[in-house]
C-alpha cells in the first residue's frame, strides 16, 4: 500500500488537507496524526473491522484496549454510561489535553476496540490538528501511539514513516509533539480513582480535584511485573524497549558519573557498541563516543520530550549497551522513570 504523507503547517493550517484526513478515516482508513503527546494511529473506533486493521498495522496485540479520541465534551456521553460527576470536573480541568478516562462503555463501543473489556478509554486531544482531523472523520478515533509494537513511541512524523510507511493510507505531519509522552491514565470505573498511566497531568495535578486517588500497583513497579495482575491488558506487554540494554545506574551524582565512565570504557575495550544517556548538566563529564542529553535538569518538560527520539536513536546507531542517569523526582519525573524503566526491562544499578 502506498502511504501518502502530508504536512500541515501548524500556524497556518490548510483546512481542504484536513477535511481530506478525516474523510479517509470516515471511509475506513488509517491516518496516522499528531497528538501533544505522541502521533497517533487513527481508525474509527466504531467499526470492528478497522479495530482489526489498527492491531494488525501496528503489528500489536488485539486484547490491547484502544483509546478513543473525541473533539468535543459532548462526545464522552455518547461512548459511556453511568458517568460518574467527577469525570466532568476533571474534563473541565484538563480537556482539552493529555488525559484519558476509563469509564462503563456504551453499547455502541465495540469489544474488538476494548480488548474484550466493559471499559472505554476516552481522550479529548488538545492539539488543533488532531481535533480538526477527528471533528471532519465525524466519528470517534480509536487512536493507539502510531509506532510498530515494542518500539518507543514516535514523536515526529519520521518516526511514523520509519514504523508504519506502506501500512496505513495516511501520515500527517504536524511537527514534534510538544509533551511527547502518552496521556496520564486515570480509572474512573472503580470506587476509588486509579491511576494507571503516569503522563504529564500528574497525581498532584488529581489531587487538587479530587480528595482520593491511587497509582495501580504495576505503576509504582521496579521489577518486571509477571507477577502483578494487570488491570488492562496492555499493561503486561513489554513496551518502549530499544534492541540495546539500558542499565539506570543510581546513587550519588559523582559516584554515578565515575561508575558510568568505568563501565563505559570496559564495553568499549571489548569493542562493544555503547552509549550515556544523561542531562546537559553532567554531559561534558563522560568519556563515551556516544553521550546523548535529553535537555537541562531544570526543565522535565524538556527531558520528557526528548526520551522517545533518544531511544530510537540508540535503535539507528546499533548500540548495545546504554547506561542512564536517574530522572527521579516527583511530578512529571514519574512519568519519565515509568517509561525509562519499562525500557530498561527494570534493570538498575545501585552505587
Ligand atoms: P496507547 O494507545 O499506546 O497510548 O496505549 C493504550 C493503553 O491505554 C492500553 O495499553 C491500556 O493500558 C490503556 N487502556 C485503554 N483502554 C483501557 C481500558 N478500557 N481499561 C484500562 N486501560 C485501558
Ligand atoms: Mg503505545
């Protein structure tokens, strides 16, 4: 199949391009788009057979759930029932943008879009592009990270081509994601608020809304969790994991940097392929051919924004061996760990 690609200049929109995207998607089509988090697979979430299309696309898993990406307030009680009052507070809040709800899916929401489950996840993005793309296919998008299963999610449209190109009709190309990590998940469907996907909307961010929530226990996770029964499927799949291993070494700054450089230079003595991924702060103090920095330790938005491409990169350059720095901190750091740990298949090193 041949994928038409087209870009769309964000300051100037070119509305006939759009209304083209969301045309193919009203017609059964895949259109990959951008997202403020990360591009987005798009399939209309209504029709099992396109739910069919996307896992195959994507080469994923169908017990996977998809998320639904709506354009206006309205379209959330079209896809659920039994929507609790807390579910309108946090819409007012943070829709548009990079939050999901799980809540009691309506009728018309098949099982092929849910994996199975009685749950929908719902999302309204922020991003002009993708609500215009959604508000012209009138329907709702079952849009799942437009990345082949396993790999990091794409966060420029280079990173679709690279991954779906010949699989789907369209890409659209908006530019990088401006988060450029997946939407916080939160469980409405509980009696108590379950948060199921650290993102940019962060439990301090809920907690000023609502008195009680909770992270899932696979969350939390610092080890591999076959053991931890999953609250949606997709949560057991391995994700985000570069061909190399990632090792997060731990500990006291200058221990961490002086236990890095000596790792780094028995790999390299052996001829391995090997990388430092780390801050713009401690950057000039590695020896390694390959030190790659996601930004200042003064901006998360920056260093979150920059992981996915990092990963990647480690894919193109064929490296074998990454050792990491420790993001850790709380807000959005938490987010950044829970991706940088699923990369690393939860491998650390304490110093
Ligand atoms: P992605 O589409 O790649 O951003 O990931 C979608 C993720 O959303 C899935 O892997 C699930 O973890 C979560 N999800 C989607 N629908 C549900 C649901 N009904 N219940 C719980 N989690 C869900
Ligand atoms: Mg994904």
């Amino acid at each position: 199949m041949e994928t038409k690609v087209i870009k769309i200049n964000r300051n100037q929109p070119d509305k006939a391009l759009l209304k083209e995207a969301g045309q193919l998607l009203a017609k059964g089509a895949l259109v990959a788009f951008p997202t403020e988090t990360v591009y987005g697979l798009g399939g209309d979430g209504l029709k099992e057979d396109v739910a069919a299309r996307i896992y195959a696309a994507k080469g994923r898993p169908s017990d996977n759930p998809l998320i639904l990406h709506i354009a206006e307030l309205s379209d959330m009680e079209k896809l659920a029932v039994d929507i609790p009052e807390l579910a309108y507070r946090l819409a007012e809040q943070f829709w548009p943008g990079p939050l999901t709800m799980i809540l009691k899916k309506a009728e018309v929401v098949p099982y092929a879009t849910t994996g199975g489950l009685d749950t929908v996840a719902i999302r309204m993005p922020s991003d002009e592009i993708a609500r215009e793309i959604i508000r012209a296919s009138g329907t709702y998008i079952a849009a799942p990270s437009a990345n082949l299963s396993g790999r990091p999610s794409p966060t420029k449209a280079e990173h679709v081509i690279e991954d779906l190109s010949g699989r789907i009709e369209m890409i659209v190309d908006g530019g990088d994601s401006d988060i450029g990590l997946e939407s916080s998940i939160i469980d409405l469907s509980g009696e108590v608020p379950m948060i199921l996907r650290p993102g940019y909307i962060t439990k301090e961010d809920f907690e000023r809304i609502v008195a009680e929530v909770e992270y899932d226990s696979a969350v939390l996770a610092t080890k591999p969790q076959e053991s931890i029964v999953a609250k949606a499927p997709g949560m057991k799949y391995r994700h985000y994991a570069p061909k190399g291993q990632i090792t997060i070494v731990e500990g006291d700054n200058s221990a961490v940097i002086a236990k890095i450089n000596a790792l780094v230079e028995e790999q390299e003595a052996k001829g391995i392929r090997t990388a430092v991924l780390c801050a713009e702060e401690t950057k000039a103090q590695y020896r390694c051919n390959y030190v790659y920095s996601l930004g200042s330790l003064k901006s998360e938005k920056e260093i979150a924004a920059h992981l996915f491409a990092a990963l990647r990169f480690f894919d193109t350059e064929q490296l074998e061996v990454i050792y990491s720095e420790s993001f850790e901190g709380t807000k959005l750091a938490r987010a950044i760990m829970n991706r940088l740990r699923k990369a690393a298949g939860y491998q650390t090193l304490q110093v």
